[in-house]
C-alpha cells in the first residue's frame, strides 16, 4: 500500500511541453479510417470554401496528437509505478475551443489531475490532461484520459 | 433541421462492416499501433482473443462521426466516451445520440447528447455525452 500512498505525490506532475503538427496524411487516414466522406474532412479545398484554414479534423482527432507522445504515457506509468498489463482505458473526453486543421502547430502540456483509489484500493484511476494551445497562446483543446489500474 | 428539444433523437449512425483495412487506416491516423488491432496471430497468441478487436476510440470516433454530422462542422464542444466492451473486427456499430437538454448560446443552443454505441447482437460496446453548438 506504500506505493498506492507515494503515487498521490504526483498529483499535478507536469511533463515539458512539447509541439505537434498535424499533418495531412494522418488526419486523412484518421478520417478514411472512420468512413468519413464529407469533404470539409478530406479535401483542402472543400474545407476553406468552409471556412476553415485547411481540411478539418474530426472531433476525436486529438487522440492521434497525443499518441504521438506515446512516450509521455511510459513515463507517467513508470512515475506512478504502474504496470502497463494492469491498465484500461477507463473514458476519454475532449474540450475543444478552436477548430483543429490540418497544417496546425499546437503547443500540448500534459499533467496528472488526480488519483483516485477505488473498490478498497483494488482499483487507482488516473485522470491527466493535456492542454493543447496556439502560438498565441490560446488554449485549443484539452484531452482529458482517465485510466484504470487493476493493483495487485 | 429543426432546433432540437429534449427527448429528440440524432439521425442513427450505422458504422457499416468495419474491415481490417478501415481498422488499419485507423491505426495510421490515430498512431495507435497496437498489434492486437491488426494482427490476427497476436491477437490470438498473445492476447488470447478470437481475432483482432477495433481499437476503443475509433467506436468514440464515430460518435464524433454521428455528431458532427448532425451539428455541422466544428460544431462538438465536448465529447466524452466510457468504454465497455471489446469490438471485434468485421462487426458493424450502431451509433445513437438522444438530445437530453439544451441551454441558450450565441447564435444558436448547446444541446447535451447522450451516446450509445452498440454491436450487432445488441451489446453495449460504448456509451458518452456531447455538447454540440446547433447554429
């Protein structure tokens, strides 16, 4: 139980923050692989008659910015001394502010929100965030994941 | 569309057969490269599953799909998703939304939604609520 107890030090542990681009093909994958055919998310030119910078993103995209520091996500679990084997994906929400286009270059920070022990410390659920922000500084979307570890 | 009350329902999104080439693509755009969504020896010796299983955010994808195409784009504020069970490859999705409430906004309503996602054979594979600016 020490190491359950220890874990709750890091409640609102930030990682340095880091840039990501979106880059056209993987939001056009993300988009083909979902069946999607309305153009504003596949096609430039579809998207600015909209609006919008460039193509579209679609509302869950920002799983694929933060993906791509899947190296953020070995970290927390070895901060935590969590065991990859024992983790779910409990829920997943986004906040989105801005709309997300691809050419986009977002600033992202990720920090732990809270550990939550569950069911007599069978369970520890970890909520973490990341805030995604433009070059201005604005915020544009928050990924917000919740975990669930199975302690052994 | 009309402006929706509560109690309406979103046009149902059937996701049709999600094929191992849809589930690949996927993986490309998400970077999500686990073995047991597209290899089906992995899934079976090291996971010990049938065969491969859809990833668990492309069923929120498709609320996000369901979503946006009843609000217009650019129109989900918030979307959130509570996974409950495994998807098996070559399983279609039954996506529904039911509007539960809906506040005033600029230029239009935020309507709460709630999600369900559910397999052929009924089972809840994913449930979840949205915000959605209706203009």
């Amino acid at each position: 139980m020490a190491d359950i107890h220890a874990r709750h030090d890091h409640i609102g542990h930030a990682w340095p923050a880091f840039e990501v681009l979106v880059e056209r093909t993987m939001a056009l994958n993300f988009a083909r692989g979902l069946d999607e055919t309305r153009p504003v998310y596949l096609e430039r030119d579809a998207a600015v008659a909209a609006g919008f910078r460039d193509v579209l993103t679609l509302p869950t995209f920002p799983i694929a910015m933060s993906t791509e520091r899947v190296d953020l996500i070995f970290a927390m679990l070895e901060l935590l001394r969590l065991d990859p084997a024992r983790i779910l994906h409990a829920s997943q929400r986004f906040v989105h502010h801005q709309p997300i286009c691809v050419g986009d270059l977002l600033t992202g920070r990720k920090r732990v929100v809270s550990i939550a022990d569950r069911k007599g410390g069978a369970l520890t659920f970890v909520d973490t965030v990341i805030e995604y922000r433009d070059a201005a500084g604005a915020l544009v979307c928050e990924d917000h994941c919740s975990l669930v570890h199975r302690n052994p | 569309m009309n402006p929706p009350t509560p109690g309406s329902t979103l046009p149902p999104l059937d996701s049709g057969i999600i094929t191992r080439h849809r589930v690949a693509l996927y993986m490309h755009g998400s970077g999500d490269t686990n073995p047991i969504h597209v290899d089906s020896d992995f899934a079976r010796e090291k996971a010990g599953l049938p065969d491969c299983i859809v990833h668990g955010m492309y069923s929120m994808g498709m609320f996000g799909r369901l979503l946006a195409a009843w609000g217009g784009p650019g129109s989900v504020q918030t979307i959130e998703t509570r996974f409950a069970a495994m998807l098996p490859v070559k399983e279609r999705l039954l996506c529904e939304g039911v509007v539960e409430s809906v506040d005033p906004a600029e230029g239009g309503v935020i309507a709460t939604v709630a999600l369900k996602a559910t397999r052929s054979d009924g089972t809840l594979i994913a449930s979840g609520s949205a915000r959605v600016h209706v203009r």
